[in-house]
C-alpha cells in the first residue's frame, strides 16, 4: 500500500461512503479506515433511507441495496399512558416506480454501499481506528495515526467522516466536545415476525410497502424525546431516544423507557409473539444549526454526524450525512482540477455548496427548535396527556351533554398547563421556532 | 469470539445483550473509571442507572465501578463525564467492541 493518497476518508457510514465513493469515481486515489469489522458492524439507524440523496450519487441505488420496504404511510402518535391520538398518511402515490423513502437495516445497507466505493476504485482498510491527525508545525494535516504497527499515512486531505462521537477531531482540537444536552442517546431493538404477519398487521397489501410511526409524547416520560416504530421485511425496528443531559438528570434508564414503549396498549399487539434479535444504543446529534463546530481547515473538513448534520425535527440524518460527503468530494475534486491546494481559505467552496443546499437551510430554519423544546417540557408531557383526555371525554358517550365536555376540555387544558396566556405563549413561541 | 455477558448487569439486561455479538479485547478495557477523591460525581453515579447496557454499578465500597463488555460504544458515559475527569474512554482497538447485525 501506497502511504501517500489523494484523500483519507475517516469512516465508512453513509457520509464517509458517499465522500470515498465520488472522489474515487472521479479517479482520485482514496483511502477509507473504518474501525469496524465491517463497515456497518458499528453503526445504528432507525432506519428510514431517503432515496434522493443516494440518488445523486448512485442512480440505480435500488437494483441492488439491501431495501427493507417502501414507505407508503406515515403516522403521528401523540402518546398518553394508556391511549394514543394519532394522524396518519397514506397514500398510493408512494407505491410508484422509484420509491421516495425506505426501510433498511444499517448494518447490510453500510456494507452494500461500502461494496460500491470499493468497487469504485477506493481502498478500503476495516478493523483499524484511527488514532490522531498528523500535523505540520503550522497546524496542516497531512494524515492520519492508525492502531496498526507503523500506522501512519499520509493525504492531501483528510474527511472526518467518523460519526457523532467524532474523537479524531475532538482529540486534534478542530472541533469542541460535545454537550450532553445536544445529543439524545437512543436505545433500539429489532423485533422478528413473519413476513405475512407485518404486513397483516399494518394492513399492507403490496409485499414491499411499509409503514412508519413516529412518537410523541408520553413515551419520553417528561424528557425531550420521542419515539419510533418502523416495518422492514421481516422485523420491526422499534425505539427511544431524549437528551442524555435529560436521562443524566431524571436517571431513567433508557431501555426501561424502551420497556415501557414496547408495553403501550397501542404498541404491544404490533409486537406480539416476535422474537427480539438485537438491542442496540446510540447517540444522534440533536443540537442543530448552533451546535454546528467549525467545518474546515487547511488538509481537512467534516461531513456527516460529525459537524452535527441532523435535522431533529424531521428525524432524517442519513441524507445529510450523504449529501455533506458528497458535496466534500465534488469540492476536493474541483480544487484538485482547478490546481488548488486544499487550504481553509479554498475549503470555503464546501462551506458555501453546504450553505447553498437543504442541509444548511433546514438546519438553520429549526434553529431555535432545539432550544425551544429542551426549554419547554410541556410538549412532551402536558400538552399530548391533555389532547388524549380530551379525546376520550368527546368520544366517551354518556348522557353528558357535548358543550359540556368541550368546556370541560378546555378547562382541563387550562389547569394542566397553568392558564391561558400559558398556552397562547406556547402556541406563539412554537409558531415562531418553527417559521 | 466471545459471546460475552457482562457480570455487573441485571438478569434482564444479560437477556438483552445476549443476542449481541461482541469481540472482547481481554485485558485492554477501553472504558476506566479515575475516582476522584472527593467522591464520585452526580454525572457518574447516573451511569449506574442509564449507561444503555448496564456497564456501571455500584461495588461493595460504596464507589461506582465498570465492567465494559457489554458496552455498545455509544460515547455517552464519556460525554456525562468529560468534565470531572472521572471517565477514560476511548474506542476500543480496531475490530474489536461490539458488533451490529442489523444495526
Ligand atoms: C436510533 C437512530 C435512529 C435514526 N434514524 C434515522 C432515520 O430514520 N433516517 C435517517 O436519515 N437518519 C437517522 N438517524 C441518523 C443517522 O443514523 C446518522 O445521521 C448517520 O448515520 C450519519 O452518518 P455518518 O456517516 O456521518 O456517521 P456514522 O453512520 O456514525 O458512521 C461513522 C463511521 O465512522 C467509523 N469511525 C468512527 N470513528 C472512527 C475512528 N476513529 N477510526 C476509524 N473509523 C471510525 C464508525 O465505525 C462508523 O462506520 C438515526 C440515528 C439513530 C442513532
Ligand atoms: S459507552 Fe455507552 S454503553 Fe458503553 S459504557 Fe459508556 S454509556 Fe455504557
């Protein structure tokens, strides 16, 4: 092996795959370290892939990855104790030619994707973790410091695609350590049926069409949080995940919170007689636009969880990660041809197509959602129990008269959350966040 | 490879982590408690509650110990602790740790 590449890609999920995978077919000569036994061996999801971003970068992605189903429906649970309220689409629309979002296991489609860089023409190294950055004296990388025996090799330019617990960079000093209330940890387990049997009990007809449900509500018990349940083939992919500062301070124990989802009246019968294959926990980044660390520097960038890239409020990471390491490759590949060195100052072109892109536009437009809810615990507590104590007064028939029980689910809504300029500052502070 | 059930965890934890597959890296523990001497902190005794597998408990000293076999490398014991210096943690050597199936 050569000890001199055009480009190391630190890590081999989505982010680093889509960063090795376009610079390599674009005839660059790229190293990838994974610390896994396989790429994916490390890594977790919900998981619902967004098929644009790997469009872009793969166009006929579905001929062969590993796809779990089509999404065909969608649906909101706001949660109490013993009910639900919930909202749902479906449409037929999404049974269509080339489908719009699916289910997948991460650790079968990382390797599948991985395949593809490989086949690209990029090196791949697993079982390695990398230890440091090499620097120059002004503070340039000029490579990496591997586990191996004699573990250094250098680069032009090194990709930390390493995931949100990035310690490469913290390690170096580019980026800052993470705050407990930026991450949530989430905690997952995936639960096998028979084929037949999800499909019944998601009333799906097509054998690839699927359903996802995302949850809210007491299913975080008071933390900022939410919950998740999505079909695959043959399993169920079902999860929690709130602010670790929040399960630090309550010291819930996360999979307890699981324990208590999977019993949920609503929940248990979707699960019923399934075996469960594996628990799995992780962290994602939850800070948003304002816990963005720096993205650049001369010899390096960060792409995918790493800078942060995940869009809480619309739960999708996966496509960020891809489309960042993406947007990386086309930049080190255009500065290459225009015979530009891959300073901070040149590296501003991937600032500028990240600025330019969804990513950064998402991100900056729920801002202050982060801030909001980790403030504002009533949306996850007060406000879901007393939407579901108001739909059982009205559909709960018993001699009471309707203007009667709408007046006293409004006087509920009042005492839960303290008065009414309460709530109308909420409604407006949301409104506001959400912009 | 070791199928490994950590010993610190509750019968239902081991249930739990019975269905993951871990390579263990023998004598070369990638998580380590620093007791500090004033005692431990709030931050680490939490981990006895809600590291996701169980790793930490309380010993018979009254100390909050580790046991990290079980650990999935989610970063969040280090993260809680990365201010009162209590918790060292690092990846553990390439290949070995936890290995998802599924994922
Ligand atoms: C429970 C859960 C549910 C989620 N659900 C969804 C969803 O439904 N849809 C969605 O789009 N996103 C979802 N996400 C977010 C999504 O998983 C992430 O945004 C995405 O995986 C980020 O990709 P990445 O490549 O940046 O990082 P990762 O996927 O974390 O990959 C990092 C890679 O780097 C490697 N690595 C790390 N450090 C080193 C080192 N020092 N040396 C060598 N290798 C190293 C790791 O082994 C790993 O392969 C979810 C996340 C979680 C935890
Ligand atoms: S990294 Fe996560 S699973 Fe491992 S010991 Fe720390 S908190 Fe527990």
């Amino acid at each position: 092996m050569s000890d001199h590449f055009d480009a190391i890609v630190v890590g081999a999920g989505p982010s680093g795959n889509a960063a090795a995978y376009v610079m390599a077919k674009a005839g660059l000569n790229v190293l990838q370290i994974d610390r896994g036994e396989y790429p994916g061996s490390k890594n977790v999801q919900g998981a619902i892939l967004y098929a644009d971003a790997l469009e872009r970068i793969i166009p006929d992605f579905r001929d062969s990855a590993p796809l779990e189903r089509h999404v065909i429906e969608q649906r909101f649970w706001m949660l109490s104790e013993r009910s639900h309220t919930g909202a749902q689409y479906r449409s037929d629309d999404f049974n269509e030619e080339k489908p719009n979002r699916y289910t997948i296991l991460r650790a079968q489609f990382d390797k599948w994707f991985s395949r593809q860089v490989r086949a690209a023409g990029a090196i791949l190294i697993t079982e390695t973790t990398v230890k440091d950055l090499i620097k120059t004296e002004s503070g340039k990388v000029i490579g990496v410091v591997t586990d191996r025996d004699g573990g250094k090799i250098h680069a032009d330019i090194v990709v930390l695609a390493e995931g949100v617990n990035g310690m490469v960079g913290q390690r170096a000093g580019l980026r800052p350590e993470i705050k407990a209330n930026h991450v949530a940890l989430a905690v997952k387990e995936t639960h096998f049926l028979p084929e037949e049997t999800v499909r019944e009990r998601f009333n799906l007809a097509g054998e690839d069409d699927g359903v996802v449900i995302e949850v809210l509500g007491s299913v975080s018990s008071g933390m900022v949080g939410t919950g998740f349940l999505y079909t695959n083939k043959e399993s169920i992919s079902i999860g929690v995940g709130c602010l670790l500062a929040d399960f630090a301070e309550t010291r819930i124990a996360p999979y307890a919170l699981l324990d208590k989802f999977k019993s949920h009246p609503s929940v248990a019968p979707l699960l019923k007689g399934s075996e469960m294959k594996e628990y799995v926990a992780h962290l994602i980044p939850e800070g948003g636009y304002d816990a963005i660390p720096r993205l650049t520097g001369d010899g390096w960038l960060i792409v995918g969880d790493a800078g942060q890239f995940v869009n809480a409020v619309h739960r999708e990471g996966s496509n960020l990660a891809m489309t960042s390491g993406r947007l990386a490759a086309e930049t080190i590949i255009q500065l290459r041809a225009e015979g530009k060195q891959p300073t901070e100052e040149n590296l501003k072109l991937y600032r500028d197509k990240l600025a330019d892109s969804f990513v950064m536009k998402d991100l900056k437009k729920y801002r202050k959602v982060p801030h909001l809810l980790e403030k504002n615990r009533q949306f996850f507590n007060i406000y879901p129990a007393a939407l579901n104590r108001a739909m059982q007064a009205m559909l709960r028939v018993d001699g009471t008269d309707k203007r009667s029980k709408e007046a006293e689910a409004m006087r509920d809504l009042k005492r839960a959350r303290g008065g009414w300029w309460r709530v109308a500052t909420d409604l407006f502070k949301f409104a506001r966040a959400w912009r | 490879m070791t199928d490994k059930k950590p010993e610190t965890a509750s019968p239902k934890m081991e249930e739990r982590l019975y269905q993951n597959r871990y390579l263990v890296d023998e004598g070369n523990p990638h998580v380590t408690i620093h007791p500090q001497p004033g005692g431990d902190s709030p931050a680490l005794q939490s981990l006895t509650q809600i590291c996701p597998a169980g790793c930490y408990r309380t010993g018979e000293t009254g100390r909050v110990e580790v046991v990290a076999d079980g650990c999935m490398e989610c970063g969040s014991c280090r993260i809680l602790c990365q201010a009162t210096g209590e918790i060292e943690w690092s990846y553990p050597r390439g290949g070995y740790g936890i290995l998802f199936k599924f994922g």
